[in-house]
C-alpha cells in the first residue's frame, strides 16, 4: 500500500519501506576472461530485507562482494544514500554502515564469545591504541560504553549463557547466530548476510529466521540475504533479484518471482502452480 510519500509504502504486514538506500547500476565485474557479473542493475530500499538468489555460481557473492568493497567492478556504478560511491576499501565500506557475514564462517576460534562481538565495535572506537591497552580514563569508559551495547545485542540474540565460551567450542548453529552478533553490534544501516542458514537443520533455520524478521523489525535494518533454501526467501523477503550466470533474470516481489517462468526454468524448477 503506497503512502503520501512515493518513496515509502507499508508492507502487508505493516512495515514502512523507504526509497532506495543502495543502487547498483550496470555493474559488471571481471576476473581475467570470466564474466561474473555482466550488466546488473537493482536498488535496495531503506528498511527493506532483500534477498539475492540463483544457482551455484550465478555471481551473488561476488555481487555482495561488490557491495561491501572487497571487488570492484571494472563497469559501472554503486551508489549509496543517494552518492555515487568511490571506491572504497571494505574497512571504508564499514566505516560507511555497511556490515556483513560470510558464507564460511570468519570468527577469531580463540576467542570467547564476547570479544569476537566486541571486534564488531572497532570502527565505533576513538581512543588510541595505546589508551586502549593502558585501559586508563576516556578508553575505560568508552570501552565501558561499548561492552553495554554488546551485551544488549548478546541479550537480543539469546546467546547470555556462552557469553564467556570460546568460539571454537560451539556447535555451527551458534557461530552462526556469533557471527551475526558482531555484525549487529556495528550497528549497520546495510547488514549483508552471505548464506546465514547453510549446513543449519530445521531448528536452527527456524531460530535465525525469526532473529533476522526481529532485527528488521526492532532496528529497522535494511538486510540483503543470499540465502538456497526458497522456503525461507519466500517468506522472509520483500524483494528478490534473481541471478544466473552473472545476469539479472528476475526481480520483484516473491511471488511475481516465483512464477517468473525464466527463474522457474533457470533455478526453481517447477512453478508454484505446479509444486
């Protein structure tokens, strides 16, 4: 249902989805004589979670790569609240309000649960490194500052009682709701989730599902999910851009994507007519 403003509307269940946050525009993305990305446009709008599919290598992690500053496309453009984006380093893109997780999970395994999420707090820091170590005045209080917000995103995502456990000890299903931790506590504008339910069972599905509706929801976190399990883009998307072989076949609304017959012959399979 659109509002008095064009660029917002409310979805069915009553989410207000600004205008577009993130626009990516012809973007094409080489490696040597290989075509990862051939000539895709799309935006992603405020508040929205956005979900990138396709076969297996359709391009969608390099698209999301792209996104967060670890490739650059040769051609062109990536524009962010409403900037033409430079190119940017990912620690830039970071600085920026971009945050992500991967596709294999990326944790310091010596770690205890609470400083894996802490290193999410990095580009939010001011006090020098020395001042950090000494851990005297200003850097005392600012990193006093910052365990209070990790511990509110430890509290969000259920995970008090393995708050002091190192990571390498935990079974995949909760590295994975760690790994969305640290990203959550970078408090991110854009939060990328690269796969966030692969090698999950259906628990553990059900539990990350409901963490990214309720981070959406409670934050109003605009999310880019690459995600295989259709069951769960279906539901928990807005959008969908479909991807095969580097190029854009689809684009809409779950449903318009489902009985998009060039995604059902490309990646789904069989239309929902017909399932």
């Amino acid at each position: 249902m659109e509002s008095a403003d064009a660029d917002i509307f409310t979805t069915p269940d009553g989410r207000r989805i600004g205008g577009p946050i993130l626009e990516m525009r012809n973007i094409t993305l080489r490696f040597g004589g290989v075509v990862a990305i051939k000539d895709i446009s799309f935006d992603i709008r405020e508040g929205e979670i956005r979900a990138i599919i396709g076969p297996n290598g359709a391009g969608k992690s390099s698209m999301l790569n792209v996104i967060s500053g670890f490739y650059h496309p040769q051609e062109g453009e990536v524009w962010y609240r409403g900037m033409r984006r430079a190119r940017m380093r990912p620690y830039e893109v970071a600085r920026e309000g971009i945050a992500r997780t991967f596709q294999n999970i990326a944790l310091f395994e010596g770690m205890s649960v609470l400083d894996n999420i802490m290193t999410g707090r990095l580009n939010h820091m001011k006090a020098s490194i020395l001042a950090q170590a000494v851990w005297w005045g200003p850097a005392a209080r600012e990193e006093a500052e910052h365990r209070e917000k990790v511990e509110k995103v430890i509290d969000f995502l259920e995970i008090q009682h393995i708050r002091k456990t190192p990571v390498a000890r935990l079974p995949y299903g909760l590295k994975k709701r760690v790994e969305l931790a640290r990203a959550l506590a970078a408090e991110p504008k854009i939060l990328l989730l690269d796969e966030p339910m692969a090698g999950m069972n259906v628990e553990e599905k059900e539990d990350m599902s409901r963490f990214i509706l309720d981070v959406n929801d409670e934050f109003g976190t605009t999310t880019v999910l690459i995600e295989h399990d259709m069951g769960v883009v279906m539901d928990l998307s807005d959008r969908v851009v479909v991807m095969d072989y580097g190029k854009k076949i689809g684009d809409g609304p779950p449903e318009e994507v489902r009985n998009n017959q060039a995604v059902i012959d490309a990646y789904l399979g069989v239309s929902h007519d017909d399932a």
